[in-house]
C-alpha cells in the first residue's frame, strides 16, 4: 500500500510540473500533435567516428565530407543532369567553399552565369538536406547574415510559378551585390551542418597526432555531439585532475611521438624544466633506447631526436615510478606483476620478468636508488610539482576537459543502441567480470556506471580529499589496469618494449569480452544489460583498429557489433 501511495506521489509532481508548462487542453493537445509529427520525420543521419587520435587534418576533412553523405546527395540529385566531374566539383565547394572559390577565380571561371547555376545548385542540395527536418529546427541553424533570404529560398517548391521571378530576383541580387561569395559558403557551412544531426565520438581524442586541441575547439562549437570516453582521454583528464601518473604517460606519450606542439603550443604546458632536468641528468647518456618515433613526412633533425631521446627517458624512469607508488597504495587494483623497478638487478643489468632473467637494453639509472626505486629524488619531486602545475593552471586544457565531462560518459545509450570505447569485461566462460570498488561489487553495465561516478569524483572533487585522491588514481587504472573497460588488456608493457630486446616479454592478451563478444550469443548478453532487445539494436565500439586492408570485417557478432576505429592515427596504420 505505501508503495502505491508513493508511486501516486510522484505521479502528482510529474503532473503538476507538466501543468506548467501546458495548463490547459488546447495547449497539451497542440503538443502532442506536434511530438507526432516530429517522430514521423525521417531519422536523422548519426554520425560516429572513433580513436581520432589528435590527427585533426582528416578529421576536420571526414567532418566537412560527412564521411561521404554529402556526395552521395549530389550524385543522387544531379546524377541524370550533370557530368561526374560536375558533381565532384560541387561537392568539392560544398566541402571547401573559401580555398574552392579561389581557385575557380583564379582559373577565369567565376562568371555571372557560374554563379547563378552554382547558387540554384546549392540551394537543391541544402533543400534536400534540410528536407528531414521541422521548419523551427532548420530556422535555428541559419546563419544570421542571410537568414531570411535562406528560409525563403529553402521553400521554393519549384511547382509555384507565381514566384519563379520573385526568386530569380533573389539569386541575382546576391549576386550583383557582389554576397555571392560569402552566401556561397555560408549555405555550404549550412550543408554541412544539415547532412550531420548528431556526431558520436567513441573516445580516444588524445595522442599520436599533433591537433587534439584543435579537434576539441571545433567540437566545443559543434551543434550536438556526444563523446565516449578513450583510455587515452583518460590519461588527459586525470593529468588535468592532478593526478601525476598519468600527466607523467601523457608526457612520454607525447615526446615518444615528437608531438611537442599539443603540449606547449595547444595547451601551454611548459616542457623546458624537463628538458633541463633531463639534459643535466642524462647529458652524457646516448638514450638510444628511447629515440622518438617519427612519421615520414615528420621535419626533425638528428639534434632534436636526441634532445627528445633524453627527455623522454627522464619522464619514463618518472613514470615508472609515480605508477609504482599508485600500485602500492592499491593492492584493489592486483597490479604487483608491473612492478618490475623491484625486478631489476641493477649490479648485472638484468631484469627478472616471469622467473626469467633477460639482459637489459640500457643500464645508466642515476636517479633510482635500488634500495627504493620507487622513491622520486629531490630533483624529480620539485619537477613534477612544476609539471603538475602547469596542467592545472592550462586554461585551455581544463575548458576542454569540462567539455569532456559535460559531454561526456563511460558508455551512451542512444537511439537503440548502447555506444563505448573498449569493451565489457568479461570472463572466458562468458559472464561479465566481477570488480570490487570501494566496498562494491560491481560487473557490466553497473561496473561502467560506478566506474563514471569515480572518474568525475575524482575531477569535481574537493582538492585533497581522500575522495579525489581515490577518484584520480581510479582515472590511471582506467588507462592501463588489467579489468579495465577502456583498456581491454591485461597489462601494457611500456617498461618491456623500453629495456628488453626479446619481444616475446611484450606480449599483451585482450580480454574475453574481444572474442566472445564477437559472438551473436555474446553481443546478445550485452544488449541485454543495457536493457536493448530490439531486432535492430547494435554495439557501436571503437579502440582496436580494423585492418580493411588485411581483410578483416569491421562487422561483427553476426552484424549486432561495429567496430569504427579505422585507423586515424599514422603511426597506428
């Protein structure tokens, strides 16, 4: 009885606050109608793109194309009228308005009559593109400067020839009044944001590449996106957060690249501290187990190969430690196999790894006492504080991690389908893995939540609580811990690939989830934990590229799971 009563207590503050908004009978049925008409439209088109990895030229390209929607609308329009280069071209100016039109000056082909077919052209396009939508939401994303002029060519039926003149005129007032240009490109803006409703990003922003901070500028002005967090967002946000560990992998990740240009040019982080440290410190050392790894087309002199082999050696040997330090403090995490510094026999340069001894590649460690080699130097400390600093006090890094966090989560459920980076742990015999959290135990969809609420304790929480502390450690298992739903491996073996030669120690085993989830049978089990029983419904995942060019299907599961990540990265593909 109390549970009824409560029940009708909640139905009474949903009614009242509806009552608000519509106090009457005309204006709840006026809404309805309309919620009806709405969900008769066509769906709009969503978008995903996945593991990005700071490259953002064919980002930026992949968005402005629409991954090819906006030629495949070109061609469907004008597929039986004009030319294939024809159609090319103008989808090339829809792409690239400015850089096009200067080109098309620059080659005598911008006459009266170019622009008057360029801008009907156009028009038929925008029309089409704008076709599955309501008139208010079209209206919403004109642009300002030719808004009306926009709405009102949008609704030439073509079938009204009352008004064939009046929109003629139009065209050629735009063009006569010298505008043609500027409406050129904003209606090819305008097409561009019509051909897309709504960008899915299945994580992994971060690293590699050399333009996450321009990625993220244009995605914090993008009218409705929606991210799932990587492991290597992971890593930002808890450098962002503080939490040392992870600034340390962020920085070897991006000096391991030669990727300085997001540190100190996108986000103002100052590396000339570490530089000093590591030239006084490493001076004499050759480093060349720690070269950079360099694209072709990459411009870097032998001078500053070296230069970055030695600072990527100080913040490794950092990181090794400041990592070992969150191992010992969390036994919860059972991740004593990767503290391999207590492995090493320093005297013979050997390091133990399976009861095995293996020779090491470099053997110069001045900075770690055998006796606690997890213990930072007076020197390292003072560095990382000074590190740790600049990350906090990035304006622009921490705008773009409070845009992760508003815009983003572990996982989204979303139109039928249920979105995320990595994978579901999962145990060989099929049930999802079981992790203790705090005093919780938690698996599936409940681990992912409780793995959320920890990441933004850890972001929002007050400064030195033992709350975010726990929250920001949490933020570094996300990145590398043997049950972690954005790793999806059991270890990374930055320490073997750095000091062993025997590539047999860098072998790295995906979890369960990567083979039976793969299946129909396992696919079905995660929907289901999602609460999607639709015929229709589907896993969108990212994080292991898809090698289309040895054959492998990014379809999976018996077409239930897709996985996008096509392999942004250079170094990666």
């Amino acid at each position: 009885m109390k549970h009824t009563e409560a029940i009708l207590e909640e139905n009474r503050k949903f009614l009242e606050l509806l009552a608000q908004k519509y106090p009457n009978i005309q204006t709840a049925s006026t809404e309805i109608i309309n919620l009806e008409a709405i969900l008769n439209l066509p769906k709009g088109t969503e978008h995903f793109l996945s593991d990005i990895h700071g490259e953002y030229e064919p980002f930026l390209h992949i968005l402005k194309n629409a991954s090819g929607v906006i030629k495949s609308k070109v061609d469907a329009i004008f597929g039986n009228t004009i030319t294939e280069e024809e159609r090319r071209k103008l989808a090339t100016l829809i792409y690239y308005p400015e850089e096009k039109l200067a080109l098309i000056k620059k080659q005598g082909g911008a006459s009266a009559d170019w622009y008057r077919i360029t801008l009907h052209r156009l028009m038929e396009v925008c029309r089409v593109s704008a076709s599955k939508y309501t008139r208010s939401k079209v209206r919403k994303a004109l642009p300002k400067d030719f808004e009306y002029i926009i709405d009102e060519l949008l609704h030439s039926s073509g079938r009204d020839h009352d008004k064939d003149q009046y929109y003629e005129q139009i065209i050629r007032t735009i063009i006569e009044t010298d505008r043609a240009d500027a409406f050129i490109v904003a209606i090819a803006r305008l097409i561009q944001r019509l051909v897309i409703d709504h960008l899915h990003i299945i994580g992994d922003l971060f690293d590699r590449g050399p333009g996450a901070d321009i990625i993220l500028d244009h995605l914090c002005s993008y009218h409705k996106v929606d991210i799932q967090w990587g492991n290597h967002d992971m890593l930002w946000m808890g450098a962002a957060a503080g939490q040392e560990a992870c600034m340390a992998v962020v920085l070897t990740n991006c000096i391991k690249y030669n990727n300085f240009d997001t540190l100190e040019d996108g986000y103002g982080i100052n590396v000339r501290p570490l530089a000093t440290f590591a030239m006084e410190t490493y001076g004499s050392d050759p480093c060349t187990c720690f070269m950079p790894k360099t694209t072709n087309d990459a411009d870097v002199s032998d001078h500053d190969e070296v230069l970055a082999a030695k600072i990527l050696k100080a913040i490794a040997i950092i990181q090794f430690k400041l990592e070992g330090q969150v191992i010992l403090q969390h036994p919860e995490y059972h991740m004593d196999d990767r503290l391999l510094l207590r492995h090493v026999n320093f005297a013979a340069g050997t390091v133990e790894l399976g009861g095995k001894d293996y020779p090491m590649c470099d053997t110069h460690f001045p900075t770690i006492d055998p006796q606690n080699p997890y213990e930072l130097t007076a020197e390292e400390s003072g560095l990382v504080e000074k590190l740790r600093l600049s990350f906090l006090h990035s304006e622009k890094l921490q705008r773009h991690v409070n845009f992760l966090f508003h815009h983003g989560s572990m996982y989204l459920v979303c139109n039928g389908n249920v979105l995320y980076h990595g994978c579901i742990p999962m145990e060989p015999d099929g049930s999802f893995t079981t992790v203790r959290l705090g005093d919780r135990e938690v698996a599936g969809r409940a681990y992912l939540d409780e793995a959320d609420r920890l990441v933004r304790q850890g972001y929002y929480g007050k400064s030195d609580s033992p709350e975010k502390m726990e929250g920001m450690d949490f933020m570094w298992y996300l990145w590398c811990g043997p049950k972690s739903p954005l790793c999806g491996k059991n270890r990374i073996t930055t320490f073997e690939r750095y000091f062993v030669a025997d590539q047999s120690t860098w072998e790295e085993h995906k979890d369960p989830y990567y083979k039976i989830g793969y299946t129909e049978a396992g696919a079905d089990a995660i929907l289901r934990e999602f609460g999607l029983t639709l015929k229709r419904s589907k896993i969108i995942n990212g994080h292991m590229p898809v090698k289309i060019k040895k054959g492998e299907n990014p379809v999976k599961a018996g077409g239930k799971l897709l996985v996008i990540d096509g392999g942004l990265s250079r170094p990666y593909q």
